[in-house]
C-alpha cells in the first residue's frame, strides 16, 4: 500500500500499521489497533479525520513524539550498545 492510500476497511488498517510498525498483520489484530488509538485519542494526542479513515496528530502530540525519539537516540539507544558489546575472552 502506498502512503498516499487512505485504507477504507479495517483489514487495510490492519496491515497499514503492520508495515508502519514493522511487524506482520497477525502480530497486530484489530482490537488491539482499535484501542491503542483509542488511548492516543483519550490523551489528545491524535484526531480523528471524519471523512477518512485516518488520524491527524496534534501538536501536542507531535511535540511529544519528538521528545522520545530525541530520548531514544540521545539517550537510550547508547546506553543500551553498551550492554550487547561482546566481550573479548583473553587466553591465560
């Protein structure tokens, strides 16, 4: 499906955050899709476009998306390289 596809039926939904998330259509079921958004919605993060099947992020939300990817790259994706380095066994 190209970005500029609107899905139009959950099932589309479905594999359209499957390949945004990286994960296969059977890891993320409608429920659970259904939900999460529902959450983001609650929080005021995104909104729902009435006339599509799709979701605009506010600035709120956009504003909070930047401070964990910041986060993540800055902080924790270092921390965490630190811990899978193998270790060099030295012969005795």
């Amino acid at each position: 499906m190209s970005p500029r596809e609107t899905p139009s039926t959950t099932a589309e939904l479905q594999v359209a955050a499957a390949e945004a998330l990286g994960i296969t259509p059977e890891q993320c079921p409608p429920g659970a899709l259904r939900y999460e958004l529902w959450k983001l919605r609650a929080k005021g993060l995104v909104k729902s476009c009435h006339t599509l099947v799709a979701y605009r992020l506010l600035p709120n939300g956009y504003r909070i998306c930047l401070l964990f990817l910041k986060l993540f790259h800055k902080i924790y994706a270092p921390l965490t390289a630190g811990f899978f380095i193998p270790i060099q066994e030295t012969e005795p």
